[in-house]
C-alpha cells in the first residue's frame, strides 16, 4: 500500500518496510504455488483413478464381446449393421432395442440406468447377437441368471450341455462369404 510509504522518514525505514513486503509477498507466493501444485497433483490423481475405471471397464466389455464371439464378425460389416439400426426406429423396434448401440461409448441397444455393463445390457446384446448370427435369440450363446455365458453349436447341444468351443469356425460358417448380406437376413432388416 503506497499510502503506508509516505509516513516513513528514512531510507532504513523504507528499506526495513520493502523488505518486510517482500517477505510477505515470498509468502504469499509460496502459498500459491502449494496450493496450485496440490490442486493439479489432486487433478491427477482422481484422472488416474478415472482412467483406471474406464479401462476396466472397457476390459469387461471386451471380454464380454469375445466370449459372445462378437469379436469374430468383421468390424465394418456390425459398423455397417449398427448404422443402419441406430437410423431407424422401426428396426430398433422389430429388435426389442430402446436406444442406439454404440459399443465404444457402452451402448447396447437399451436404455441405460447405470455406467458399466450391466447384467440387463449382456442379455439384451447376446439376443441381438444371436439374431444376427443364426436369425433367433437363443442360439448360439447363452447366459445364465448368474451372468455364465456359453455358447452352443445347437439346440440339442445345449439340451445336453455340449459346449462349442470353435466359435470362429461356427460363426464363419453361419456367415458365410457376405456376412453382412446373412445378418441382414437373419435380422430381417434392409432386404
């Protein structure tokens, strides 16, 4: 505060005076720079934690889409399929699906009451992925009320248990040479 200066009568007043603001301005400054290095290493801890669950997350969702055996239909071809899906509500309808399906974001065709992959939404994909490979909703895979997931070659394996367990060599098969033609086919959509 300059009006503080004009009461001081000698060069050692004012020095002793700057030098005391100094120190308080050393201070005050000190105390920000803790307090800012303290919000950004807080910052950074809860980013990393954010980033832990999300990938988590995103593993359980992976997981989940090998075991259904998701992972083996081409990418651009469930891309296409999902587009198609997601820009007509009559499909969405004739699915049993109440929302988009957009796997990056965790989306999986019905109305989301949590984050995370839920119980509800495996069951609702697992439908929609068996439609599309083998046009109904409970071959090849299945899910128990206690969340195992199996998958079967047929209905009679599934009576007696028999688990398949070259999903890649059934799911060509089903698909054949234009995968995206069959699931159209089996969805009962765009043809």
């Amino acid at each position: 505060n300059i009006s503080e200066l004009q009461f001081l009568r000698t060069k050692e007043e004012l020095s002793l005076r700057l030098e005391k603001r100094g120190k308080e301005l050393q201070k005050e400054k000190n105390r920000l720079v803790f307090s800012t290095n303290e919000f950004i290493k807080n910052l950074l801890q809860q980013n990393a934690i954010d980033t832990e669950k999300k990938d988590f997350e995103r593993k359980k969702v992976l997981d989940f889409l090998n075991k259904i055996g998701f992972d083996l239909i081409p990418q651009k071809v469930s891309e296409n399929i999902f587009k198609m899906i997601n820009e007509s509500s009559s499909y969405k309808m004739k699915l049993g699906l109440s929302d988009d399906i957009n796997i990056a974001e965790g989306k999986f065709g019905i109305q989301k009451q949590s984050d995370g992959l839920q119980f509800k939404d495996k069951k609702a994909f697992i439908k929609l992925v068996n439609k599309m490979l083998t046009g109904t909703e409970d071959l090849p895979n299945t899910m128990t009320d206690s969340g195992t997931i199996s998958f079967f070659n047929s209905a009679k394996d599934k009576k007696e248990g028999n688990i398949n367990t070259s999903k890649k060599e059934y799911i060509n098969t089903q698909l054949g040479a234009s995968p995206q033609f069959r699931i159209m086919e089996n969805l009962g959509i765009g043809i």
